[in-house]
C-alpha cells in the first residue's frame, strides 16, 4: 500500500552522496526519503559491480537458495536457506522459513506442474508496508499514531513449465513497456474579451501529490488506470464483508482521518489483499452508496468478490491475517470518462484529469504491454501552478527482478533431476595461481621447497601421486605447501617421518600445510610421527590425510616445542596414536578432525596435549577406535598432573572400542583432562567396556557441562563403566580438587554416573542419569571424602544405587529426583551434612539412610513414596544410625513405606522414620502415612516413628544427668503397628548409663492409629516414650480399637495437658491433676 508523501525529489543523475541537515530549518518528508534513497541505490550498485546480476556468497551462504526436488506426496521443492544477490537487492531465506515452492513466506499456495520439464527461477520485487500490512508500525505509546513505512524486499520462487528446460533460458515477464507524459495546460481564452483568463497552468488550490496506476493490464488502449490526489494513501483495514444481495457491506477501521482525508459516498474504491497483491491480481473496484459513521460501515453497490477473481477470507480472522484493505481513488464521472468500474482507459491522449493536468500513455516498445500494479507519481504545486512533468517516464514501479536457480527435467517420472543454475563458486583461472613453485608427480618436492626464494613461497603440488624416499623438509618458514585438488598423495618408500616441520637452529615461524595426504612407509621405531613439528611456530595443517600403508607404530603428528600450532579439518587413520603434542606448545588447536581405524583394530590415542604450561583448543573433532580418545595429562597412567590451564575440550564425539583384557584395575579415558580451570562441554561418548571412563577430570575449577555418555553394555558390571570421574586419580598422592561444576550432563546405559574422590566445592547439578535399557545401573552419584558439595537438581533414574557418599563435610543433596533405584540416598561417615529437598520414588530398598554422622544431619522436605519395596525383615524409608549431633528429621512426607502389609508381605515390619544411637533429635512436622493404611494387617509390628539416644549417664540420683533430648513436634503419622505407632527405645548399659534420650518433648501431633483388636492393657499404646522426663501436649492420638491405650509414659514425670485421645494414659503421675480437667478423651 502508499504512504502520504509530499513529493520524490532523488535523481541519480545528480550525482548527489548524502542530504545534511541544516539548523532552524523546516524537515520535510521528501529530505528523509532522498538520503534513504541515496545509501539505497549506493548499497545495490556495489553489490551489482560486486556479485554481477546473481551473486551467491559462496564463503558464507554456499547453498543459499539451492532447490532440491521433494518426492513426497505431494511432490514439492525446498529452498535452501542463505542469503544472494539479485541485480544487487540482497534477498534472504531463513532456516524457520521451512521455505518450499509450495509454502512460500510471500506466495499463496501453489502446485508444481504434474509432468514435463520446467525451469524454476526467482521472481524479485519491493513493496511499500504501512501500518494497515504490519500494525506493529504503531507506537502504543503514541496512541496507535500512523508515523512512517517500509520498504519490503518480495521473492517469490515461480516454475514455468518449459519443455527441454536447460540452464541459461530467459525466465520471467519482459519489462513493461508502459510510458507516461504529464503536463498542465493554460485554459482556452473565454470569448468575451472584458473577462480575463484564468492563470495557466496547474488551477489546483491545494498541494497534491498524484498517483496514475495500473489496475488492468495490456496493450496501449486496452490497458485501464486509475488515479488519486494523495497518492492512494486514504485506506482502512477491513475487518469484515458481508454481501446481501448486489451490494457488499465492509467494516473499517477507520472512515477517515479528517473531514476531507475520509471515504465519501460516491468515491470509487479498490479492495484487496495480500494474496491478490502478491499474486499480482487486480483488486476489485467499486462505489461507495452508503456510510455508517457510526458502525464503520461502508456500504459498496456491487456484490465483492467480482466473478472469477480470487476470494476473501472466509472469517473475520483470514480476513484481518491477510490484511483486507479498501482504498479510495479519486476519478469521477464528473471530471473523467470512466467504465462501470470507475477506470479510465489509456490512449494516445491527452487525457484530462482535473485542474489543468492531462497525461498521455505510450508504449516502448511499440505494441509493448502495461502491467498490472505499474505506477507513476507526480508533484503539483499552487504557489508556481506548476506540476513535476513527466516525459515518457516509465513506471516508477513495481519493477521486477528474475534469476535462474534451477532446471527440472521429468516431472511425474520416477527420479526428476534439477540442475543448479545458480552461478558457480569463482574458480582460479590459469595463470591466477598464487605457487610460487609447481610441482608435477615424478618431480622432487624437496627440490621445489628449496627452491623457494629467501622471503618465502609457495609449493603446489599437481593432482596425482608423489613417491618420496625420504622425509621431505621444511626447515624455513614462510613457506605454503599445498595441493592443487583433492587426491594429492604424498607417499613414503622410506623410513621415519613424511614430512618434517623446523628441527633447524633457528625457530621458524609461518607454515601451511593444505590439502594434501601423506601415507608413511615403515616408521624404523615406535612413536615416530607421520607429520613431525619440532621448534617451529604459527604452524596451520588443514584439510590433509595422514596415515600409515603398513606400519601401526606411527603417530599421525607429533609435535615439540613448537607455538600457535592448528591442525583443522584433517583425517587420520589407522595409526597407533592421532597427534601427540608435548613439550612447551603454546596455543595448540585441533578442529573439526577425523581419528579413525579399521575394524577391530584399536589405536592408543587419538589427541594428547602433554608437558606444556599452555592452554589448548580441541573442538569438534571425531574420535573412534582409540582406547584413550582426547588427553590433556601429563600423567594419564600416574598422578595426575597438567599445566595446561583454561584449556577447551568443547563439541568432540568419541566412540571408544572394546579393549583386549588387561589388569583388573586398568582403566581407559575417553577424554582426560587434569589441568585446573578447564572446561569440558558438548561432547559425545559412547562405549561398550566395562574397563573405561568417560570424563576424568583431575584438576580445579573444571566446568563439566552439556555432555552426552553413553554406555552400550548389554548388563551391568560392578567394576564400571564410569561416566564422570573427578579426582581419585594416581596411586600415591593424589591431589585434591578444589572446585568444579558438573551440570547439565546426560549419562545413559548400564554405568556408574558420577564420581567424585578427593574434592571440595563441587557443583553437581542438572545431570540426567537413566539406565537407558532393562536393568540397573551403577551408581547413579558417587563421592569419597568431599567438602562442602552442592548435589541439586539431578534426574537419577534406575540406579543400584541414587546417590552414596562417605567420609565428606558439610555436603549438601537438594531438590534431585531418584526413581526406579535399588537404594536411595545413602550417607556414611559424613560431617553435617544437609538432605533436602529431594524426591524418592519407588525405591527397592530404603530411601534415605545416614551412618556415622557427626556434628548435625539435616533431613527436610523431602518426599519419599514407595520406598523399601524389597527390603526383607525390618524396611525403612528414613533411617539414620549412630548420629553424633543432632539429627533435623522435618517436613518430610513418607508415603507407603515398605510392602503392601499383608500377612504374606516380604518384611516383618515397615518403619517410616528409623534412628538409633541418635544424640540428639528434632522430628518436626513430618508426615507418615500410607494409601491403604485400613487395608494392612493391624498385627504387623510397624511404626510410624521409631528412634533411640545415644547416651544418658547420671552418676548418682542426686547429680545432673548428662543427656540430649528428642523434640517431636507437629508430625502427621498414620499407620499400622501391634504394639504402638510410635516408640521411643531405650537399652540399660550398667546403672548410670542408658542409651536413650533423657527428655522428650512429644507435642501437636495428630497420630492415627490402625491398631490390633487383640489388645493387651498395659503392653500397648499408640504413643511409647521412654525417657528421664517428658512433656506431651496438644496431640490428637487416635486408634481404631476403643480404649486402646494412648499414651504410655513408663514411669516418666512431666506435664501432659491439652491433648485429645482415643484411650487413656498409663504409667504416668497425674500433672496436672486431675488429668481429665486438662485433657480430652473422645472417640
């Protein structure tokens, strides 16, 4: 759609490079729109004398715009995303186009010929975009307030059905051959002489800017237009059509902006769509009969669509989605001779418009057609009764642009073949060769290298095979050696090395090795490599081949104190070892690379960075067969031990083989990095050896993050494989880790996940852990004397066992989810450590178990469901034992712990909370309970809540008692149990001394009990407490059995007030009494 514009004033022909803005002036449209106009055509022409008339930036967007045929049903083409050129318009695919011939970003729908050959090109153009297209255009802020357009560029990819359609055939409509004369012409002289003449010229009283368009195309005569004052800008959205009868009925946006700048009755206008426009079709005219200001209604006299044309959306949302527009015109029957749809023929002319304007239409070339949507525009100014003439202009647009992308031969047959037609990649012509030295299969390389003059050269070598019998020398740098294609092999019928880099005195610096394959004979002794650098720097090795025709003892590239050495996109194979670069190597970079080696043969290693006080790059690189993939250790076989800090190991794939047997505790790295500060992320492993290690990570402030390990192992072995290792490396005196981020992992198959030996500060989080196949894996998380870890977050499904760790301090396990394990979480030997957070569900065996604990355990908010499924004899969901601080058991919930209660069930008894050998305990607003509580056999000895003190000494009846308290407050517990729900337990040492608490604090809590009918008076009660002192208030203690004992105190004195009970209280002085007055015993 137009803009509202005062006028077009840019003119190449002067010449002109920017616009300058001066201070105190007025600003005018036509200014703005000049310098845009400027930079515009600057940009085209040097893409046009850049790129020619199609341009395809071959080293970014290679493939831009490449059609490839698509057999589906239905049959289709895809359009390569990327960037290219047209007559310099830059024109863009993107990937989230999903761009076919068929579903096209700027194209309704299409159908691609059924049969026959066809020719398939690019069809380019712009449009002007207002608000009405793209209502973000509006500032909300500004109130919705209409401010300025856009220029849109508009491809289209068009098939044309061609019979013997080749590359190279002209492809699209020929330009239009319309042409417009605009003049203003003086009035004739009035016969009455006394009367003067009006001013020649324009008699306009306004400021116009005029629009001549093209509704209808064809011939000269045949051809119709239309035109407006101000530049067709009066439009409105529609929102909705509704046709009674023979009139149509459109709700607008908007009637019009002002009094004059509005639709009236008896304006013609056109109504059209994004579909019509860029399927270039005609919009439908016709004459307003009626407004309704108030509705927005506009009312037409004709039935819309008009036959044979496109439709209109169907709904009010097609409609608005594809931008239903109405636009006025301003030809009248008064002022024009116009046809039943308001248009104006073109002829020879003249041809009046309105106030002295008249134009005349021709053709160039004569008998040449005009196109539908062609347009002129031109100023008229009142203060000069001038207008901007027009000589035989052709249109101002819309100017169209082809290119060729393809030819499609045999449609509707079984393997239709396109041929590119896109303009190659530049090739080097003869005589453009950059060698210094040329060299031709039989000739001696040595001798060209030679050669090369003091400043350096270039050595290529022509296409074919090069025998060498000894090792060729670059002993001098600025030297570039390189082959002229692929299939440039250099072959070795001697010993040692191929080719060999430095080794002089003197460091040498600036060589490029490219393109070439270098095939070693026999290596004389092992480790000899293929490519040897020795003392050389800002060395590049790319897109070679290197290997070894029989000999295994090579090495693909060794290098030696030797700097900014970057091996890329090469291939090694079948070789003992892929590169070894060791001693000194600053800025050591490998990508993009291929190890590989023949079936069921196996190299040591594919990438080893050793003995260098440097960091290193090694990037997507793929490594398979190697038992050892990627190194970054000194020491791989001892202690662990690199210098090589900051270094990345990012994007690499490595498949690892089978290894032959070797000694129990062998172990092979997929990749094996031991320097601090490392990051090791985006890789891919896969391995089907129990004898290997993923990830070993033996240094500091490592990230592990975003890689992927899989292990293809048909059943799971105790002795491994390991996914991640951090720490735990060497014999003798392995060192500590002292931070480290492992997150975001997905370690699969039948392994052990994550294991951590030695470290403090790690950062376990975000890892998935699945045993991918039928069976358990390992251990999900691991870890061995670590201090102050954070375990968040982590997905651990099917493990023998969630999460063990030993012997660490202060340790934190939140928010990780562990189902479908063996054992749960399981702690021993640690320092206050915290378990929060988590989620268990099911487990065979307990959920979470604590032993040896000093200093404080922390056990909160976490959900244990299904828990202890297997467990024979005596399960348990929480369980800690022998606890040398306080255990804070609080806000967990314990969901049908054990088996299923029956008289047949596996375990004799189900306890939801165990402790034993507790110093100190606070069991806080927890919740245990069962689904099918009712359903379980009341006989059964389980319990809610079951713990035991450590220690109470009292050296005699009248000194203080040494002992820690139980506080149990605000729990829910529900359940089964013959002899109580929850019990308190005590053992007698000798007279002073008891394991047990010596006071408890029993309060709030609301216990349910499902207790036996064959009750015992006196041997039973819901809550059992043991103790030197006890205060019980506030609970609500209830059992299933009328008068089933409640509370049983064994003798223990303290305060037992405000609680509502089933049964009664025993073996308890009344405090306060009497005891009822306090207390509520209710059913």
């Amino acid at each position: 759609m137009s803009g509202d514009y005062t006028r077009f004033t840019f003119d190449p022909h002067k010449r002109f490079s920017g616009v300058l803005m001066q201070q105190g002036r007025v600003q005018l449209d036509s200014d703005w729109n000049e310098e845009v106009a400027i930079l515009r055509r600057r940009l085209r022409t040097t893409a046009l004398d850049t790129l020619g008339p199609l341009g395809v930036p071959y080293e970014v967007s290679p493939d831009a715009f490449k059609i490839v045929f698509m057999a589906g049903p239905p049959a289709d083409l895809s359009i390569t995303p990327g960037r290219l050129y047209v007559d310099g318009i830059q024109v863009e695919c993107f990937p989230e186009d999903g761009a076919t011939y068929q579903n096209q970003p700027f194209h309704p729908p299409l159908t691609l010929p059924a049969s026959g050959d066809a020719v398939a090109y690019l069809d380019v153009w712009e449009r002007e975009v207002t608000y009405i297209e793209d209502s973000e255009l509006l500032d909300p802020a500004l109130g919705g307030a209409d401010t300025t357009t856009r220029r849109q560029t508009v491809w289209q990819l068009r098939v044309d059905s061609v019979q013997g359609a080749a590359c190279g055939m002209p492809v699209g409509d020929p330009p239009s051959a319309g042409r417009l004369t605009s003049r203003a012409i003086a009035p004739p002289a009035p016969d009455d002489p006394c009367i003067l003449p009006p001013a020649s010229g324009y008699r306009g009283l306004e400021n116009r800017f005029y629009r001549v368009e093209i509704h209808q195309g064809g011939p000269l005569g045949t051809a119709l237009f239309k035109w407006s004052r101000d530049n067709g800008s009066i439009v409105s959205a529609v929102r909705d059509i509704a046709v009674s009868g023979s009139q149509t009925t459109l709700i607008v946006n908007r009637i019009g902006r002002d009094a004059f700048l509005r639709f009236r009755a008896g304006d013609w206008v056109s109504v059209t769509d994004d579909h019509r426009e860029l399927a270039g079709e005609s919009a439908d005219m016709a004459l307003i009969i009626d407004i309704d200001e108030t509705n927005r209604r506009i009312v037409l006299d004709r039935a819309l669509p008009r036959p044979a044309t496109r439709p209109f959306g169907a709904t009010t949302a097609e409609i608005a989605a594809r931008h239903t527009r109405i636009q006025r015109w301003d030809q009248t029957a008064a002022t024009n001779t116009i046809d039943a749809d308001g248009l104006i023929g073109t002829a020879a002319g003249p041809i009046a418009i309105e106030d002295g304007i008249e134009m005349e239409f021709s053709a160039d070339p004569a008998g040449g057609s005009f196109r539908t949507g062609d347009y002129w525009v031109f100023w008229a100014r009142t203060a000069t009764a001038t207008i901007e003439e027009l000589v035989a202009a052709p249109p101002r647009g819309i100017r169209h642009h082809y290119a060729q992308l393809a030819a499609i031969n045999g449609l509707g047959g079984p393997a239709p073949v396109v041929t590119d037609c896109r303009p190659p990649p530049p090739q080097q012509q003869a005589g453009d060769c950059c060698c210094t030295i040329i060299v031709r299969p039989g000739e001696d390389i040595q001798a060209g290298i030679d050669a090369l003059p003091a400043q350096g050269g270039c050595v290529c070598l022509k296409t074919g095979q090069h025998v060498v019998r000894a090792p060729l020398r670059i002993a001098r740098g600025s030297i570039v050696l390189k082959a002229e294609s692929p299939g440039t092999v250099v072959q070795s019928v001697g010993d040692g090395p191929v080719l060999i880099i430095g080794g002089a005195q003197v460091r040498i610096e600036g060589v490029d090795v490219l393109g070439i394959d270098f095939m070693a004979g026999s290596a004389g002794a092992d480790g000899v490599g293929v490519i040897t650098v020795i003392q050389a720097s800002r060395v590049r090795i790319s897109h070679c081949g290197v290997g070894a025709k029989e000999n295994r003892a090579f090495i693909g590239l060794v290098a030696q104190e030797s700097d900014h050495l970057s091996v890329l996109s090469s291939r090694f194979a079948d070789l003992a070892g892929g590169m070894l670069v060791r001693q000194r190597c600053e800025d050591f970079e490998a990508d993009e690379n291929i190890f590989e080696t023949r079936e069921r043969e196996i190299s040591v290693f594919g990438i080893a960075y050793m003995e260098s006080a440097f960091s290193c790059r090694i990037t997507r690189n793929v490594v398979s067969g190697a038992s050892f993939g990627i190194i970054v250790n000194d020491r791989p076989f001892d202690d662990a031990q690199s210098l090589a800090d900051l270094s990345l190991v990012t994007d690499n794939f490595v498949i690892c083989p089978s290894n032959p047997e070797g000694p129990a505790n062998f172990r092979s790295v997929a990749i094996d990095v031991a320097a601090d500060g490392c990051r090791i992320s985006g890789n891919r492993i896969q391995y089907a050896d129990p004898s290997y290690i993923g990830i070993r990570i033996g240094g500091s402030l490592c990230e592990v993050s975003g890689n992927t390990v899989i292990a293809r192992l048909k059943e799971r072995d105790d002795q491994g494989p390991t996914a991640v290792q951090i720490g735990g490396m060497g014999a003798f005196a392995p060192k500590t880790i002292l931070g480290g981020i492992v997150a975001n992992n997905t370690l699969a198959g039948l392994q052990h996940g994550i294991a951590c030996v030695d470290a403090s500060r790690l950062v376990i989080a975000g890892n998935v852990i699945e045993a991918l196949v039928a069976g358990r894996l390992g251990f999900g998380i691991t870890a061995t004397r670590i201090d102050g870890a954070e375990i968040t977050g982590n997905r651990i499904n099917g493990a023998f066992a969630a999460i063990y760790l030993s012997n660490g301090r202060r340790n934190r396990l939140a928010g990780n989810d562990c189902r479908a394990g063996g054992f749960g979480i399981t702690l021993t030997g640690e320092t206050a450590p915290q378990i929060t957070g988590n989620r268990l569900d099911p487990i065979d065996f307990w959920g979470i178990y604590a032993y040896g604990i000093s200093e404080r355990l922390d056990i909160t908010e976490n959900r244990l469901a299904r828990c202890a499924s297997a467990m024979p004899n005596l399960a348990y969901a929480i369980a800690c034992y022998s606890v040398m601080g306080e255990a804070n058991i609080s806000e967990n919930e314990v969901f049908n712990t054990g088996s299923d209660g029956s008289p047949q069930a596996t375990s004799k008894a189900d306890y939801g909370i165990l402790g034993d050998l507790v110093l100190e305990a606070r069991i806080e607003g927890n919740q245990v309970t069962y689904g099918n509580a009712g359903a379980r056999d009341p006989n059964r000895e389980d319990r809610a809540l079951v713990m035991r003190g450590a220690l109470e000494f009292s050296p005699s009846p009248d000194s203080i008692s040494l002992g820690f308290a139980a506080l149990i407050l605000g729990n829910r517990f529900i359940g089964t149990g013959r002899t109580a729900l929850v019990e308190l337990r005590q053992t007698q040492i000798n007279d002073q001394t008891f394991s047990r608490f010596e006071r408890v604090a029993f309060s709030n809590n609301h216990c349910w009990h499902m207790s036996t009918p064959n009750f015992e008076h006196g041997k039973m009660a819901t809550v059992w407490l043991v103790g030197r002192a006890a205060t019980v208030m506030g609970n609500h203690i209830k059992s299933t059995v009328r008068f089933f004992t409640s509370v049983n105190f064994n003798n223990m004195p303290g305060p037992y007030m405000g609680n509502v009970t089933a049964g009664d209280t025993i073996n308890h002085v009344d405090l306060p009494s009497p005891v009822a007055n306090f207390n509520l015993i209710a059913n």
